[in-house]
C-alpha cells in the first residue's frame, strides 16, 4: 500500500525512496523506463523546397525552348507529373504564405503573394476538363501556378504590377495580343471567385460548350418533359 502510494504521488524520488521489491520483480517505474528506451518516439522529418526539382518539373510542361512539335507527356506519365506538380504545390503554397505574413499589410507585394497562393489553391481544387485542354491543360495550369508562387519563394517582395498574360482555354497558349484575346465566360471554383475563360480570336468558336450549362439545360429539358 505504502508503495503503490509513492508510485502515484509526483514528489516521488527513487533516490531517496528505492522500492522494495524481491528478486526478479520488475517496478512499474522500471517497466516504464524500458518501454521508453525500447520504443523511442520518431523523430518528425519536414519535407524541404527543392527550388531546382521543382523548376524541372514545370519546365517538362511550360519550358520555351521546346520545340512546338515536341510530344507532352501522356497517360501514365502524365499521370505521375501532376501527381508531382500537385505535390510541389501542396508544400510550397504554406511556405509562400507564412512568407507573405512578414510583409506590410495591405501593400501591392502581400497581396501579390496570397493573390497567388489562393490562385494555388483554386488549381489544386479543380479537376482536368476537356474543355479546358483535358488532362494536359489541367496539368499545365498547375505548372504555372508552381512557377508563380517559386518566383515568389524567391523573391517575397517581388510583384507583379502588370497584367498577367491570358491563356486560350482551347490550345492552352498564352495570348500574346490583347486585341486577339475574346472573353468566353466565367469559371466558378469550388471557392474563392473563379477565373475568367479566355481564348484567341481564331479558337473561340472551337471551344465546347459549358458542361454545366448543359447538364442544367437537360435537366430542364428532362423536367418538362416529365410534365407533359
């Protein structure tokens, strides 16, 4: 009873109070130790930013030097690039935004900067669309989100005070005259306020139609028809 007490008090001290227990018999105290010596807690390893790994990355879909003939990656190596990309976002986007916390509050660079983390965000939340160029665009949108928010890591107080460059929604092509640039509509995100749908002047009437508008024209359709 006397030692069952010491055990449960917090003052107890071995040194001063040894237990007494016979031969062979092992303390709670001592079976704890060996417990703890036997199963040391895992020492918690936190993934590095591996600038260079990433940049190579983004330049296997986005790189110039590229010729335009030049196949992009297709079916499961596809697949594993933007697993990867998705991957390089998903470890920078914290990294680039605890960066932005040292900025002034409200100036151009902050918001600059977690302008282009929720951007990051909106890209990891959405999902390949054929009207949006399919597996490879989607893939090719989350390598210029991973370009930006590198440049970013890079340089924190660095903004960009210009408009960006629009993107065709059809052949995934920056658009590099604004008088070739035709509005197309709006993309809503699963959060945040979307982005608009941009595409050349030639390609705007190749672009397929709102797969929302028209699961939400058919489903009318469908209605009326029970009606009737």
């Amino acid at each position: 009873m006397l030692l069952t007490t010491l055990l449960a008090s917090a003052e107890y001290d071995e040194t001063r109070w040894p237990a007494q227990t016979a031969p062979g018999v092992v303390t709670a105290v001592e079976e704890r130790r060996h417990m703890q010596a036997a199963d040391p807690e895992p020492a918690t390893e936190e993934a590095s930013v591996d600038v260079e790994t990433m940049r190579a990355s983004v330049r296997l879909l986005l790189d110039p030097d590229i010729a335009p003939e030049a196949l992009l990656p297709v079916g499961a190596e596809l697949d594993t690039l933007t697993a990867t990309l998705r991957g390089h976002v998903q470890l920078l986007a914290p990294e680039v935004e605890q960066a932005a916390c040292g900025l002034a509050p409200g100036g151009i660079a902050r918001n600059s900067v977690l302008g282009c983390v929720g951007e990051a965000h909106i890209r990891l939340e959405a999902e390949p669309c054929q009207r949006h160029g399919g597996p490879v665009g989607y893939a090719r949108r989350l390598a210029r989100a991973l370009n930006a928010l590198l440049d970013h890591y890079e340089q924190p107080n660095r903004c960009a005070v210009t408009q960006p460059p629009r993107v065709c929604h059809h052949c995934d092509e920056p658009i590099d005259d604004p008088d070739d640039a035709v509005y197309a509509g709006h993309e809503m995100g699963n959060s945040g306020p979307g982005w608009d749908i941009w595409a050349h002047r030639a390609h705007i009437d190749l672009l397929g139609p709102d797969p929302d508008a028209v699961r939400i024209v058919a489903r009318i359709l469908v209605m009326n028809a029970l009606r009737s």
